[in-house]
C-alpha cells in the first residue's frame, strides 16, 4: 500500500509530496548529484483541507522518525517546548519537526510578524543548518501574515497550497467517503459534489455522515440523494429545522412571502442557467436563517471564467434577477432582495474601479492615500463619481434582466412550480425542466 492512499483526489499535490518523500528517504542518491532535500516544506490552506493527514503521509512515505510541535500553552513555556522538539530531532537525525498550526503559534497578523514565537521558529530552524533535520509546517490561508524572513527559501523552500477540492477531486473524495457505506445505486457523487463545490473536505466528510444519519433514523436501507441534500441544508446551508421540515402549500398566485421567496429564487435560477447552462446546482425556497424565516438560496457550481469581464456582469445580472422576477410577476418590489442589490453595486463599482471597465477615468491608484505636502488625494471625488455610474449601470441591468426574464416567462414559471412543489431543485431536475423550452439568452450591449 503506497503511503499516499490515504489522500484522495489532489494528485499534482500528491506528486509533489512523492519527490520531497524521495529526496529525504534516498538522500544518496541526491548527494551524487551535489544537491541536497529541500530543507523544509509549509503546507497552507483553509481549515479541514487535509494539510496535516498530508503532513503525515510525507512523514511516513520518508522513513524518518518525526517531532510534533503544537501550541496548547498560552505563556512562554512554549518557546521552550519549542526548542526541546528540536534538539530531539537533531539528536535522532535524520528526522522530521512537524510544526502543526505554524500560524497559531502567535498572533498572524501584521501587528505580530516580530512576535517571540516567530522569532523562536526562524532561530530554531536556521539552527538545524547542517544537520539532516527537515521541517514540515502546516498553516491556515493566512501565511502572508507572517514573517517573510520567516517563509523565505533557506527555511521553508517549498509552499504548497492546499486548496478546497474542485470538479473531479471532490466527486472522488465524495465517493470515498460513501465507499464503506451502503447507498442507492442512482446515487450521484457528481451531483453532491457540484452543490458542495468549494467547502472543505471536512465538510463532505460531515454530510456523507450526517446523511447516514438521516438514513438510519428514517430506517432506510440505503443514503439516498434525498438523504444527502437534506444533510447538505443542515451541515453547510443551515436551514433551520422548522423550515426544513415545514409542508405547507405555496400559492404562486400570491403575494405571500412564501410565493415571493419561490418567484425570486426561481428568478435567481433562470439567469443562471440562461447565461452559463447547467450551472445551477441547488436552488431551494427553504429559509437559511433563523432571523429570515422565508429567504431561499440558489448554489452555483464552480466554473473556472474565461472572461472576467463577463463574469462580473453576468454576477450582476444573476443578482438582480431575483427582484425582477417578482417585478415580473406581480409588479411590485421586492423588499428582500437589498442583499443582492448591494452586492450587484460592489461588484459594478469594482468593474468601474479596479478593473477600469468604463476606461482609466474612474481609477484612483492612491485611493485613502495621505500626501503631507497637498493632503488626501481626489479619491473621495472619484469614489462619488464611480457610485452615480455604478448606480446608472445598476439601472441598466436591472431593465436587461427584467426584459430577459420577460422573454424566457415559460422557463420562470415552470421552475417557480416544481420549486413551489418540491421546495428545492437540482440541477438534474433543472435540465429536465428546460426540455421543449425556448430559451433567449440576454445580449451585452
């Protein structure tokens, strides 16, 4: 058994930690090449990405006997202990330091990139210059909060950054957690995976075992896909279980808040689907705040963009489409929807801004910048010229995605229907509802 199986998915990673494990267990062979291992190795990332199952696995795959190091003091002993794990490793070289949660061992931020505990690491390891230490850390995001002199090559000359798994990686690691438990044949790790698209591998593992749960409870014999989306509201959406259980029937005729959250989910969804085909994963009418009885949430799998540009406008055309499609249909304004308003304008005035899409007039290079000799620049000047046009084009998409939604009625009202039926949808149900449908798509004039 190689001793990266435990690993699924993250195969360029994988590789990566395969040569670092090789030059540390066949030094030799290196040694007649007159180079030495890489003298150590930071593994960073959210939280529940599996940095330190991969810190173990390198570990183990070296043949070197290892050190753990963590934090669990709150005064300077610490720096001691510190100290201690690595005389015992240079005591039993050639060894690993493990330095587990490198981040937490002080306050990361700019404030701190002197602390005493930062300063312990860079002198401990520099320390082990000449010796057949190695030093493997492990961080959250956060690492450019520390110390460079602390992350510069000559301490840590490799960073690998463990991202959250996408695509192909998440169905694997999804399949493999279902792999040892009994579920339904037409089960499909893809279409859980694409909900689920950018959470933690932590994450899938609690909601394939929550929907196990869910299975037995229910006495089913197997997890269905039912079981997992219920499991993926409680764990990752937070539906509240008065809502997630609720049955009452939607009148789409309505303007009850319940129809209205269905129309503007619905409206979300369409969009969507009308700019980027089988984006959508989830959509559901189910609340996901306890403080907001009736809001809903539509989730769209993740999708490398190919045109920035596009992209943005197309975020604001989506967000805008839930309002539009109340507008829509009942010719009233929906007074939920000052999230998606308020994002639609960030991310305009980011367009205007940082990415010049309206040209280099609205750009302030030292935006909040202070000049001792003439003050603050005109930043506060074009920062109200950029909002009147972001307001202006805020406008002009909120027409193009009513026009849009007027075009495409059929699409909104089928989907509102089965959503109003079923309270959440899936991307397979979305596909089956677009069959025989004439789509328009909107233009970007």
């Amino acid at each position: 058994m190689n001793e990266f199986d435990d690993i699924i998915g993250y195969d360029a990673t994988k590789e990566e930690l395969v040569r670092i494990a090789d030059t540390l267990k066949n030094a030799e062979r290196y040694r007649k090449f007159g180079v030495t291992s890489p003298r150590g190795l930071i593994l960073y990332g959210r939280p529940g990405t599996g940095k330190t199952l991969m810190a173990n696995c390198l570990i183990k795959a070296s043949g070197r006997p290892s050190f753990t190091c963590r934090r669990t003091e709150s005064d300077n002993s610490f720096i001691d202990k510190m100290k201690g794990v690595f005389e015992e490793a240079e005591q039993n070289a050639p060894s690993i330091v493990l330095l587990d949660d490198m981040d937490k061992f002080a306050n990361s931020d700019f404030q701190h990139r002197d602390a005493a505990e930062f300063v312990a690491v860079q002198s401990c390891i520099d320390n082990m210059r000449g010796t057949e230490v190695f030093v493997l850390a492990t961080a959250n995001e956060n690492i450019k909060n520390l110390p460079g002199s602390l992350l510069r090559p000559g301490r840590f000359d490799r960073q690998i950054c463990v991202e959250t798994p996408k695509g192909e990686d998440a169905v694997r690691i999804i399949a493999g957690y279902l792999a040892n438990k009994p579920f339904a044949e037409d089960l499909d790790p893809e279409l859980i995976a694409s909900m689920l698209a950018g959470h933690s591998c932590a994450t899938l593992e609690t909601v394939v075992n929550e929907a196990g749960i869910i299975a037995a409870y229910s006495k089913s014999d197997r997890i269905t896909t039912e079981h997992m989306i219920e499991a993926s509201m409680r764990a990752v959406f937070h539906v509240p279980a008065e809502c997630l259980y609720e049955t009452d029937v939607v009148d789409l005729s309505s303007r009850s808040t319940k129809s209205i959250v269905v129309w503007h989910e619905a409206g979300h969804a369409v969009m969507q689907e009308l700019l980027v085909p089988g984006s959508v994963a989830l959509v559901s009418a189910k609340s996901k705040s306890a403080k907001r009885n009736h809001s809903g949430f539509t989730v769209r799998n993740w999708r490398e963009a190919d045109d920035p540009l596009r992209a943005g406008i197309d975020e604001v055309l989506v967000g805008l489409s839930g309002r539009a499609a109340v507008d829509v249909v009942f010719g009233i304004s929906d007074t939920g929807a000052d999230d998606d308003i308020k994002r639609a304008f960030q991310t305009l005035s980011s367009l205007l801004g940082k990415s010049c899409a309206d040209g280099f007039w609205l750009h302030s290079p030292t935006c909040g910048f202070f000049d001792e000799e003439d003050g603050y620049d005109d930043a506060e000047g074009i920062k109200q010229r950029r909002q009147v046009v972001a307001s202006h084009m805020l406008g002009h998409y909120y027409g193009k995605a009513k026009r849009t939604l007027l075009r495409n009625r059929a699409l909104l009202e089928r989907l509102a229907a089965a959503l109003a039926e079923k309270s959440y949808l899936t991307s397979k149900d979305i596909a089956q509802l677009k069959q025989g449908v004439s789509l328009k798509t909107p233009d970007y004039l």
